[in-house]
C-alpha cells in the first residue's frame, strides 16, 4: 500500500503541477498521463506571405536587444521568435542562399518576430541603403528553404521579383557581396555559383526568387573582388609604364558597375571616341564592367564627382587592356608598419598579412626605384586595395662631349599631376608633356627652333617622334643649354629621349627635384 500511495501521491503532484502551468499560460492543461510524445518541429519554408498589417510600408518594427551581431556590418542583432528557428540546428555549411522578402524590410524583421510566422532567416537588408539586421545567430537553423535549412545561411533582401530594377540596388549587391564573402569566408564554403544560390535553386522549394531580374554575374563579381577582414591587397605598378586605353565608341566613366541606364547624370562622366585613359589598375570584369583605380585629378574625368580616381568601364568600348605582368614595378617590396618588405609577384600584386583596425604605414623599396610610402585606413570590414605607382630611377649616361650635364626635369607619370614642371606620359614610348617655369631650363623664347643643338628629342618606336611643344608637350629648348652637336648621335648621345632607360639632362634633374608618388584604393 505505501508503494501504490507513494505512486498516486506523484500522480496527485504531476496534475497540479500541470494545472498551474496551465493556468499560467491561459490555457487549459491535458491530462499528463494522457500526453503523447511532443510534437516533432515543424520548419516552413519561408513562402513569403504575412498577414496585411505586416506589410505597411510604416510599420515600426520593436527595438533591437542589446546584444551584438556576428557581422561586423550589420545595424543590429534583433532575434527572430525563438519559435521560428531551431537553436544549434545547423549540421553543415553549404550554401549562402539569396532571398527576395516580397515585402519591406520593417514588415519582415516584425514578422520573424511574431510568434504565428513559423518561419525565419539569418539576416535581412535594406534596399536604400544596405543595412544588415542579423535574427538569427550561425549556429541555428533558420526556417527558410525547407528541406535545406540545416545545411543553409539565408540572406533576405528588402523587394519584389517583379520590380528588380528598383529594388535591387547597387547598394543592396555591394552591401550582399560583402555579407556572402563573410559568410564563405567565416564557415570555409566556397566562393562559386554553386554554393551561393539562389531560393530557387535548392532542392524541394515552390519559390522563385531572387528572379531573372538579379544580377548573378555582377554579384558574384562583386563577391570575388572584397578584400577579406584585416587585409590590405597592394598593386605595384612601374610610372613608366602605365597602360592608357584609348575609346572607340562614345562611352562613359560610371561610378557602378550597372547598365548606364540605372544610373543618374551625375554617376556618368561622357567621354568621345578617341579618349584616352590612363590607369593604375584594373579589376577582373564585374558583370560586364571592370573597375579602374586612376592618379585623381587627371585625365578626362577630373573634377567629376571622383570619377577621375576611381571608375567603371565597358571594357568592350576601349582598346585592350594591358596585362598586369607589362605595368608590374618588378623587384619591388611592401613593408607593413616597419616590418619585412614582401616582394610582388610577378603581376606586382602582394597581400600584406592580417593587422587590426586603424592606420597603417606601408614603405616600398626595390632596386631601380625611388622609395615610395603611404598611409592606409583600415577599416573593421572589408579589408583594403590600392595601386601605387613607383618611379624608376634615372642614371645619367656618359657625355659623349665631355660637358657638363646640364639639369631640370620635374614628376613623371603616365598619370601623374599636370602643372608647372611635371611631364606626363602614357604607355612606354608615349607622350611627354610639361612646363618649364620650374625646370631650371633657360628660357625657350631665346633659342632656335630646330636644327643642331635645338635640344629636340626623340622617341624609339611606339611614341610619337617629334617634339616640339605642341606635338610633345615640352617647350623648344635652347641650344645654348647643350654642347654642340649634343643629341645627333642616336642613343649614343641622346639624353633627352623620352623612353625609359635613356636618362640624360632631363633625367639628372628628375633626380636633383624629386619624383612623384601617386595612389589610389578601392
């Protein structure tokens, strides 16, 4: 009898038990004898339907929790109903999936929260801007894509299918591309199409976001070209050789990778067939654009809206483009913050190791060029790219006279900035242009025009052979500056050839002066 009262004195307790609870939470309590097993969970994939006061454009969605999210970037992290996800659900990482919310950014973060919408995703963007809301931690699994949720990161994006040209802003695939490469790099997935997906194209769905209307190419573009956390990629590129394009179409200078049409007045800078370009470096195509890093301040854009610094082109409007092997600054190394120089390889390029945020010094040395340095800003995320151009050093060759050399001379750079005392050239061989107000040079209104001891120079081959001011960009120079006869014996007594590896008078100049160093990141 004590066991058999012993057992009913449990039961007694388990009904109470339960009818508390039951009471507590407004329901009415089973029997807990009668109980079955729990229900198994039950993931809906996301089928992008709320009920109507969800989808006001004005809908204030509640505050976030002060809790920080796993991406560096995103506003906040607001967690999802507990209920619409499964803590420690993911089994593997295999895909980064690209949503479309069919609906606004505050009406979906309010409805992942509410307890009815059984379903969920990671993170959530904005169209205007970009932002990032993180509701559910990596770990979890996300109610999203069904039969893929244990093995799939979701990213829903603010928008409809139907309207991509309006929802799907350069904003949204920049902002997108950075969290995918986060994400790929955080969880070791692989950065191709197909690991990065669409909701479409997982197994067992019904839905068909993100649309025809998505840019895969620009996208995945956009994801290859971010520079990971902490790292700064550095192109090294000889001054002297530097590649100019040349237009053969009315084109433009853009500043997105997007079809022209997207784009305002104001991110287009219009440039005639014929237009030449000079540039530092140029990414891998971006959708069917690449991006160019330029010297500011030159060229035919300078002065609009930045796009003489940085810019995207139709690489099928211009001439090709060079190989980055022709412009590498061979021999070259970067050194971090005083650190071991780190040589380019062989198309110039270095990845300096991982650094904290903040500023950065880097210094780069080589034989056969002038030292360079520059500053860099460091941000939490992404990591950094940027082109800087060297000078090769100038050696004087021997005066076949027995004369003095005579100097002046100013910055060099295919590039480089135009005014008093700076020359400016493109490709090998090109133009040379310049003033001589700083130069040192005697004044060009009291010499010949031409014939001996003009001090007219010559190119070899690829650039333009004639140099008067006009045609060449340097002043006439005066014959009384040179010995007799000084620049009629072909290579042998040249000095004022424009080629790189044919020094001379200009060239010791360039040396007393001091050479010009140009940068610019992405």
């Amino acid at each position: 009898m004590t066991g058999v009262s012993t057992e009913w004195t449990r039961r007694a307790a388990l009904w109470v038990g339960a009818l508390v609870l039951g009471m507590s939470q407004g329901t009415a309590a089973a029997h807990p004898l009668a109980a079955g097993p729990p229900e198994p969970e039950v993931e809906r994939e996301d089928d992008h339907w709320r009920p109507a006061e969800f989808e006001s454009w004005t809908i204030e969605p509640t505050p976030p929790l002060e809790a920080d999210p796993e991406y560096p970037l995103a506003a906040a992290f607001d967690p999802a109903c507990s209920c619409n996800m499964s803590v420690n659900g993911i089994t593997s990482y295999q895909h980064v999936v690209v949503h479309t919310m069919q609906g606004s950014y505050g009406g979906t973060k309010s409805w992942f929260k509410n307890p009815d919408a059984q379903v969920s995703c990671h993170y959530i963007m904005r169209s205007v801007d970009g932002e990032v809301t993180q509701m559910v931690l990596d770990k979890d699994k996300a109610w999203h894509v069904g039969s893929s949720n244990g093995t799939s990161l979701g990213i829903e994006h603010e928008g409809y299918i139907d309207d991509p040209a309006k929802w799907y802003t350069w904003e949204t695939y920049v902002s997108s591309a950075r969290l995918a490469r986060w994400l790929t790099t955080k969880h070791d997935i692989p950065v191709d199409r197909d690991h990065i997906v669409g909701h479409v194209e997982l197994p067992n769905q019904s839905h068909t976001d993100p649309g025809p209307g998505w840019n895969w190419d620009m996208y995945m573009g956009l994801v290859h070209d971010v520079v990971p956390q902490g790292e700064i990629h550095v192109a090294v590129v000889d001054r002297s050789k530097l590649c100019t394009i040349t237009a053969n179409v009315q084109t433009y200078l853009q500043r997105t990778a997007e079809s022209t049409d997207l784009l305002t007045n104001t991110e287009l800078c219009p440039i005639a067939a014929g237009t030449k370009v000079t540039y530092l470096h140029a990414s891998a195509l971006i959708g069917t654009r690449r991006r160019l890093l330029m010297e500011a301040g030159t060229g035919p854009c300078a002065g609009v809206n930045g796009l003489d610094a940085e810019a995207f082109v139709d690489p099928a409007h211009f001439t090709a483009m060079c190989a980055p092997a022709t412009m590498a600054a061979v021999g070259a190394t970067v050194s971090l913050d005083g650190g071991p120089g780190l040589g380019v390889d062989a198309n110039g390029f270095v990845a300096l190791p991982p650094v904290g945020v903040g500023q950065h010094a880097l210094d780069i040395a080589g034989a056969g060029y002038e030292p360079a340095a520059d500053l860099v800003d460091l941000a939490v995320y992404p990591g950094v790219r940027l082109a800087i151009a060297v000078d090769p050093v100038q050696v004087d060759p021997p005066d076949p006279t027995g004369g003095s050399e005579t100097g002046g001379g100013g910055e060099t750079g295919g590039a480089g900035e135009t005014g008093g005392g700076e020359t400016g050239g493109g490709e090998p061989g090109g133009e040379v242009s310049g003033e001589v107000g700083e130069t040192g040079l005697p004044d060009p209104t009291e010499a010949p025009t031409s014939g001996p001891g003009s001090g007219e120079p010559t190119t070899d081959g690829g650039g333009e052979a004639e140099a008067g001011g006009d045609e060449a960009g340097l002043p006439e120079l005066s014959g009384a500056a040179l010995p007799e006869g000084y620049g009629q014996h072909g290579d042998e007594g040249c000095g004022c050839r424009s080629n790189a590896g044919s020094g001379g008078w200009l060239a010791a100049g360039l040396l007393l002066l001091g050479l010009g160093r140009r940068r610019r990141r992405s």
